[in-house]
C-alpha cells in the first residue's frame, strides 16, 4: 500500500475472535505510516507489548495479558467492497 491513498483509508483495531473493536477514518491524503506509528507508540506507553513495525507492513500485534489485538491500516474500498458482499 502506498502511503498515502487517494481514496481515503481506515485505522482498525480489532481482537483475537476478528470483532473491530476501534476504527478511525483516515482522509485521502493522510499519511498513513505516521498515523501507524503514532498508533504503535501509543499502544505501548498504555503498556502494550507491541511487535517491531517493519518496513512495508501496516498492521502490527499489541498484547496485553490475555488480550491480544491487531492494530491495522486498509485502503477504505476495500473495506466498502467487504462491506458491499455482506449478506
């Protein structure tokens, strides 16, 4: 994914079961990696144990205890496109 996109992106949180717990609309434009890696500084000054970010990924584990989350950024059509084949 490039990073930025025209079309405008979603910041996703969601759990071990797949339930989203969290998602945050990211405008056309927005520069995604930032937003990602102030999602992943975040998570772990809440005390988050977080996998490295690597070059090219956009989603990365927070684990807390038993918790475990996947933090991750997706071009917004294909998300309606998701949404769209949902019966």
């Amino acid at each position: 994914m490039p990073p930025r996109v025209n079309s405008g992106a979603l910041l996703r949180v969601s759990d071990d079961s797949g339930r989203i717990l969290r998602t945050e609309t990211l405008c056309a434009g927005s520069d995604l990696r930032d937003r990602l890696c102030i999602a992943h500084a975040n998570y772990q000054r809440q005390g988050w144990a977080v996998n490295e970010l690597r070059p090219g990924a956009w989603a990365f584990m927070a684990t807390k205890g038993r918790r475990r989350l996947l933090v991750a950024i997706r071009p917004l059509e294909l998300e309606v496109k998701i949404s769209d084949n949902a019966c």
